[in-house]
C-alpha cells in the first residue's frame, strides 16, 4: 500500500541476529502529527499498594507479548504510520510500538477489558496483567475469567507464557 501522507518515511527493514530482517521504526515524525491523549497508567507504587492491601497467596503473572500490534488503527490513522522500505511504502494496520500515545491506547483498552476485576484480584499494567488470589482454585477461576475476556477482545497471551512451570503462572508466595 503507498501512503504518499505519512510523514514517517523511515528505512525499515534492518539486518538482524540471526540474520534475518525487522521492521526499525523512527516515528518522531509521525508523533509530530499524532493528538495527545489522556488516560492513567498506573504507576509502580500504584501496583505495590493494591498488593500490601490485599495479601494474595497465589499471583499469576500474564505478558500479552506484541500487545500493541494486536490493536487495530483507522484507517485514516493507517495513512499516517507508513513505513518505507527499499522495495515499497507501507502502511501500519495495527497499533506500533513507538509511537506516542501507544502505551496510552493500549491501557485504555486493557482497563476496559478488565473492567469490574481491576483493582479487585487483577491490575493491569499496558501489556502485562497481573492476577492474585487466596487459593489455588480461586486463581484457577479468576485466571479463566480475565482469560475469556483477553479471548473476546481479541487479545492474545501465548501459551509460552503458561508453558509447563507452573512457577512462572502461579507463584507460592509465603
């Protein structure tokens, strides 16, 4: 796709280890362009104070890795994040990782989608979400239910991140 209107005329593709080729962006031009957005990210003592209130024996840490490229832009959007490469300009379909109000986006949607379980046994923290409880049973149901809305939203958390250490999921905490 060609987007003469982007103002991100970035080289993308950069040689890699193992050889192999990624996509580099530099979008401060693009972000030169892009309308500021307000929402709270928490920060880390946010996190810390929600934990000291709640003791929780069971924590199951979850990594929605690429969490931004799962998002979907606009298409008008799109026009303004086009990448150049030395075969074609391209435009991005999905929300990239360096652009201004990524992290912002990005946790509107997780707080949306953990909804009424925020700040209740989960906090979400852009790609990361964090659930706990008192039992195992317990985490095993709160884990489904954060997980069926992740599925609903289009949000995908690899399987690598359950694995088969359970210890990575769940960690005994006293």
């Amino acid at each position: 796709m060609n987007s003469p209107t982007s103002p991100c005329k970035t080289k993308a593709l950069k040689p890699g280890d193992p050889p192999k080729y990624r996509i580099c962006l530099d979008l401060r031009k693009s972000n030169e362009h892009v309308v500021i957005q307000a929402h709270p990210i928490p920060t880390f003592q946010r996190v810390v104070e929600f934990y000291q209130g709640h003791s929780p024996v069971f924590m199951s840490p979850m990594d929605a890795q690429a969490g931004y490229l799962q998002v979907k832009v606009t298409p008008k959007s799109s026009k303004m994040l086009g990448i150049e490469t030395n075969y074609k300009t391209c435009e991005f379909l999905r929300l990239p990782f360096g652009l201004l109000v990524s992290p912002v986006v990005y946790q509107r949607i997780m707080n949306k989608i953990t909804g009424d379980y925020l700040y209740r046994f989960c906090v979400s923290y852009i790609i990361d979400v964090l659930i706990n409880s008192k039992s195992f049973s317990d985490n095993l149901h709160r884990l489904r239910l954060v997980l069926t809305r992740l599925s609903d939203a289009g949000i995908y958390v690899p399987t690598s991140v359950f694995g088969r250490n359970t210890n990575y999921l769940i960690w005994d905490l006293f």
